[in-house]
C-alpha cells in the first residue's frame, strides 16, 4: 500500500527501505528450517511431494482464480490505473498454465512471466524450486539423483539458484546440533546479535554498497535483468546469515527446556498452523 499509486507517496518510506523485499529472504530461511523438518517426517519422496503440492496448489489456485477476476474488473473500469510495469496482461490459460506449475520465475528454457499484477507469486516460483531440488538430494540416490538435479538446475535457471543458500541456511538450522561446551549465555548472545546485526548492517548502508558491487560484477549486462527478484543477492545473503544465527540461538535454548506434556496452547498452536501455507 506505500506504492504512490496507492496512497500518494504518504507512505513511501517503507518502499525505501524495502521491508518487503527483506521479508521474503526471512521467509525463505523459515521455510528451510520446516521443509527440512517435515522431510524427515514424511520418510518418502511421495509423501514429501503430495503434501508440498496440496499446500502450494491450496495456495495458490485461489490466487490466480482472485487475480483474473480482479485484473478484468479493474482493468475494465480504470485501465489508466494499470501501468506496464505494474500488470502484465497474459492469456488466462497461460496464467494457470505457469501459475500452477509454479514456472513463471524459472528462467531455464523460457522467459519469466509476470501474472497479472499479482507480482508477490514470484516467491511461491522460488519456493516450489527449493522444494524440488530439495527433494531430489535427499531422497534420491544414484545417477538418478544426479541426472534429475542437472535437468532441475537447467530448468529453475540463476536466479532461483542464486537465493538457494539462503533457503538452505534455513536447513541447516535445523540440522545444527547443540555443543554441550556453549553456555546458555552464548546461545543468547547467537540470538540477539542476529538481529542487532541485521539492523546495523542495513543502517549503515550495506544493502546498496552490495547492490553496487553486484551491478559492477554483472557489467555490461543490467543485473536486473539476469538476476530478476535475485537483484539483491548479496544482501539477500547476509539477511539469510543473521536471521539463520538468531533462530540457531534460539533453537539451542529451546533444546535446553526440558519437554513438557501438550497443553491446549500448544494443541491450539499446532491446529492453526495446520492451515498455513508452511504447514507441516
């Protein structure tokens, strides 16, 4: 809503400082830590891929069925309101076609695909590659794993991969094992640093130093156009650092609690989370 298109610029300094954008890269670690729990839940690649599939399908086919319907009424009553840069008016079979296959970011053999205006989807693209490779790693083996991770690695293309380790500091996380030599202490100050960490290296103007140092590296070509909502990848990476370190911190203190029976907080936690799109 901080767009000027929306509310006149009152509120562009949260497009500036590009809270969103940062967000996702705290999404993505999140979501290596609970893919990779579920993973070892799940014990098969069938399991693990029906119940990847039923949440990201659950998601976003009510998304694409909402972006059609309102991209026609809106377009229809104020098409000045829809910019080029904002909405990308594609067939419908072809909204569906790469929204369901989650294809619309993949840069392998076809060029990437804004749907709509519903430009966020771009996330849910990345997602779905994380979970692929992912999948092919740890529950294939042989030449078949091989073969399969080659053909993904073509297919998904450079920008998916490029935000790839962000996602899997998140794995890592949750495969970290508590040293009974670190004290409660440091497992405190893992947690509060991370943060403080991250809020100091944004003040102090890392975020376009790395951006800077990324469009020299790329030159002649525009990093935008090779990296698409990897652009930032540098950055992206650092944000992945800080916010893996503050949840290792706070896992290692959760590690510590000795466990305790289920209560109807934890029952009522479980139940809601059920029916969240990172649902276990």
């Amino acid at each position: 809503m901080a767009h000027i298109r929306f509310t006149r610029g009152d509120y562009y300094v949260l497009r500036e400082i590009n809270i969103a954008s940062d967000a996702v890269i705290v999404f993505f670690v999140l979501s290596g830590v609970v893919i990779a729990y579920t993973a070892k839940r799940d014990g098969t690649l069938e399991r693990f891929a029906f119940n990847r599939l039923t949440r990201l399908w659950s998601v976003v086919l009510a998304a694409l069925v909402l972006t059609v319907l309102f991209d026609a009424i809106g377009t229809a009553v104020r098409p000045d309101a829809y910019p080029a840069r904002f909405y990308n008016s594609v067939p419908v079979s072809e909204m569906f076609l790469r929204g369901l296959t989650f294809t619309n970011e993949w840069q392998g053999f076809w060029d990437r695909v804004r749907l709509g205006t519903n430009g966020p989807l771009w996330s849910l693209s990345y997602e779905a590659g994380f979970y692929m490779l992912f999948g092919v790693v740890v529950f294939l083996r042989g030449a078949l794993r091989w073969v399969l991770l080659a053909l993904l690695v073509l297919l998904v293309g450079l920008p998916i991969l490029a935000l790839l380790p962000a996602w899997l500091m998140g794995v890592l996380v949750w495969h970290s094992r508590r040293t009974e030599q670190a004290s409660r202490a440091t497992d405190v100050a893992r947690a509060i640093l991370g943060i403080v960490l991250l809020i100091g290296l944004k003040v102090a103007g890392l975020p376009q130093l790395l951006t800077d140092v990324t469009t020299q590296w790329l030159a002649p070509l525009n990093h935008h156009a090779v990296l698409g909502y990897s652009d930032e990848v540098l950055w992206n990476l650092v944000i992945a650092f800080c916010v893996a370190l503050h949840l290792a911190g706070v896992k290692n203190m959760a590690d510590r609690r000795a466990p305790r029976p289920e209560g109807i907080s934890v029952r009522s936690v479980r139940w809601i989370a059920g029916a969240s799109f990172l649902s276990m």
